[in-house]
C-alpha cells in the first residue's frame, strides 16, 4: 500500500460556480482547479447541480467546461430551490401541504443555522465528501465564496476528519463591496459564524490588500493567516493574439517613430467594454462622457461596443438598454441621436479574444468602491491597449494598474473629466508604437493566473506537509 508521501496530493474543492457557470467568480475556480492538476495534484469539485444553473438562473457558457481538464472530477450535490420556487407545481409535497411550517422551518435554517440560501448545498457537499473521503482520503479543502456557505461546509468537514481546509475569498460576506461598510448589523449570526471558521482555517486568501486588511484588523487573532492572491488573466483560453501583439504592432506599417500614421482616412476609433453590465456600475456617466467625447474631431464617428450580458440572471432586468438608449446594430428610428453606443450581446469565454484584438480602447467600467479589483482588468492589460478608466476614484483596481503604462485615469466621475481622458486615450491609440505596447504587456505578464497562483499552491503543500 502507498504511503501519503508516494501519491499525489488531493484536494477537495468547494466551489458552487464552476463551468459551465459564468458568474464572474468561476474563472478564478477554473484557474485555480487546472493549475492545482498541472503541478500534480488530484483534484474533486463539489459544484452547483447544473438544474439550477440551467432552469433557475439561465446562466451557462458550455464553451468553458471544455477548458476545464479532463481529470478533473466534478460533483454536483443538491440544492434546496425554496427562495427561488414560485410555481406552485415546483413545489415540493410539504410546501404545497404545510406551507406555513414550510416557511417556517426555512427561515429558522437562515436565522439560526447559516444565514444563506445556499446552505442546504453546503451541507449535501460535506455528505458527498465524507463517502468520497472513506474510499480515498482528501489532503486539504479549498472552500471558494461566494457562497459562503462553501466555508461552513469546509468547517463542518474539518470537525468531521480533521482534513485542513482553506478560506478563498473571492468576495466579502461581511463588507459590502459597494457601500464600504459591514454588510451585516452587530450580533447577526453571520459574525459569529465567520469568526468561527477563520479560527479553524490554515489559510484565508483575499483578492487585494485591501480586502485583507479589512478582515485582518476585524480578526486580528488570525491575521497570520491572511494572504494574498490576486485573479489573473487565462493565457489558455486568450488567443495566441495575445501573445503577438507586440509582434505584430512592429510588423505594421508606420513612421519613423513606429507609430501607425493614418492619415487623413483613418478609420474611427472603436472603443470596447467587456464584461456583464449591472445597474452597480457607473454606466451612465460612461455614456454621458463617451458622447462628449465623441465629439471631440480625433474622436469622429467613434463606437463605444459593449460585449457581455445584462445581468447575471436571466430574468435581470433589460432597462438598460433604454437608460443608455443603447444601439443593438437594428435601424434607428428617424430623429434619434446616433450616441456611437453599441450593444452587441454576450461572448463566449473563449471568443473575447477576437473582442480584444479588434478594439482600439478598453473601457475598464467597475462599480463599488476602494476594495474592489474586478477580474476583467487583468485580460484588459494582456492585450496592450489604452485602457479608460470608469469608476470611483480609490478602488483596489488602480493598485494593479499603477505602473500600466497606457492607463488613462479621470480619478473622477465627472463626465467632462471623464470625455478629457477617453479623448486622451484615443490619441494614444492613434499614436501607439511597438515599444509602448510592449511595455504595456510586461506590466500584465507579472498578473497572469501562473504566476499569481504558483504561491497558493505552494501554501497548500505547506499545509499538507504539516
């Protein structure tokens, strides 16, 4: 028989969203997972029940799970659907017979147990886990929220075999992102189960200082261990472009400097953002300024295309269209403004290369305050171009874009001063050489998923060790 020592180390990985999820959170999940096989370890998943991703929230991109390796096994434990039920044939038989006690015994499982929707797929994992742990025993749990139930599950199944777990905190429970304070009042159960399980973890990882430093003047006691790792952008399912860009800018015609020279005939600049469009983010400034701006001569007949979904889930509300009076690319009636907005609808994980390789200005639109990053900057920097800055001065992010050499930051929300910077960025685009692509892809290669992750998975094997 094998001793621990002679096999691969492995893990058990709670992570609700993982493809063919595409909340934002699962491409550090994917990330994370693949890297964890290619330096050797066996790795289990305990993700959401694809029912739920499916019927319930609509919210797939099938194209990911291919990325997704092979040797990688996928559970998928159940969840109660009670908050997200409003058919009265979805109901189950105690429900539709005993709705009061229903009701009941529901909101006593979030007042009193754990304070989550998600809780009763946090507990089928811990009981999916322990019949994997009895035929082949797990090394360490990674527990990845949100949700956060995902860290009560990691903490009962540490109770249970003592297997040491980890604490990824992809988001704050306790903070809110988007006001920059607690998310809960003193005294809700939320503190206490926090607390409980940060004092039984071996790590607790955060996506920027700032969000460490937050948790660690809240749990001093644990502070020690609080690490960083910040998200990073996917190499593997970015194109090759990505890769030549440099390359490529040397190979174009251009003048002496190596600057591209358009002449007067120059096409109009095609600004781009990428992502999903919520109403938390600054979106009508961004119109606001992009039609200023638009005016400016450098910036004539300029399109600003927005690529992604409007919301996470299905029945998201689709008002933004008309708060942006935004151009799906159909006629537009007579007398309209033309704003030079786009929407073009979502894309593929592994189609947003192309988006990128086409662009000629990345919008970089975030909502929330100064614990916030945003994972999309980092594919942003990968492809070397002007980059505008859409958010409220402070955030995380500018942390990971100081030293990007063509960031242009109104450090405002104030339209003007935000139309000054797209115009700025414009120019620049107008204006890039190859040298300053190239230096532009050096600041990004330091954030791709190898290099931030390859410190985590060496904490990991520092845990298993001891």
């Amino acid at each position: 028989m094998k001793n621990r020592s002679d096999r691969r180390p492995r893990v058990l990985y709670l992570a609700f969203y993982f493809p063919p999820s595409r909340a934002s959170g699962v491409y550090r999940a994917r990330a994370t997972a693949n890297h964890l096989v290619e330096k050797g370890w066996d790795v289990t998943v305990c993700a959401a029940p694809l029912d739920f991703l499916y019927d319930v929230i609509g919210s797939v991109d099938e194209e990911l799970s291919k990325t997704v390796d092979p040797s990688i096994r996928v559970e998928r434990p159940s969840l109660n659907h009670y908050t997200w039920q409003h058919d009265l044939r979805e109901f189950s038989w105690l429900r539709r017979s005993f709705p009061l006690m229903a009701k009941r015994v529901y909101q006593f499982s979030q007042t009193k147990l754990f304070p989550e929707r998600y809780s009763s797929w946090a507990w089928a994992s811990v009981v999916r886990a322990l019949k994997l742990h009895s035929k082949k025993r797990f090394d360490v749990v990674i527990a990845t929220g949100n949700p956060f139930a995902s860290f009560g599950a990691a903490w009962m199944f540490n109770k249970l075999t003592g297997v040491p777990y980890v604490m990824d905190y992809r988001d704050s429970w306790t903070l809110d992102l988007f006001h920059d304070e607690p998310a809960f009042p003193e005294g809700h159960i939320a503190w206490a189960w926090e607390k409980r399980m940060l004092d039984k973890a071996s790590a607790a990882v955060f996506v920027n200082e700032a969000l460490r430093s937050w948790h660690a003047e809240r749990y001093p006691e644990v502070a020690d261990r609080m690490m960083v790792v910040p998200n990073g952008w996917d190499a593997d399912v970015l194109p090759k472009a990505a890769e030549t860009a440099v390359e490529e800018a040397a190979s174009s015609d251009g003048g002496d400097d190596g600057s591209v020279q358009a002449g007067d005939d120059r096409k109009p600049l095609k600004f781009a953002y990428l992502g999903t469009l919520t109403a938390k983010q600054p979106v009508e400034e961004m119109a606001a300024a992009f039609k200023i701006a638009r005016s400016h001569p450098d910036l004539a007949g300029a399109e600003l295309q927005l690529h992604g979904h409007l919301g996470f889930f299905k029945n998201s509300p689709g008002t933004l269209k008309a708060r942006l009076g935004l151009d799906d690319g159909k006629s537009r009636p007579e007398g309209v403004e033309d704003t030079g907005l786009r929407y073009c609808g979502p894309v593929s994980k592994t189609e947003v290369g192309k988006v990128y390789e086409e662009a000629d200005v990345l919008v970089f639109l975030a909502g929330g305050g100064r614990y916030v990053t945003s994972g999309k900057i980092f594919e942003y920097m990968a492809f070397g171009h002007p980059i505008v800055s859409v958010h409220q001065p402070g955030i995380a992010a500018q942390d990971v874009l100081d030293g990007y050499p063509l960031w242009f930051n109104a450090n405002s929300l104030d339209v003007d001063e935000l139309a000054a910077s797209m115009v700025a960025a414009g120019k620049a685009a107008r204006d890039l050489t190859p040298d300053q692509r190239a230096a532009a892809r050096r600041h990004a290669d330091t954030y791709t998923r190898e290099a931030t992750l390859i410190p985590f998975e060496a904490r990991l094997r520092e845990i298993v060790g001891s």
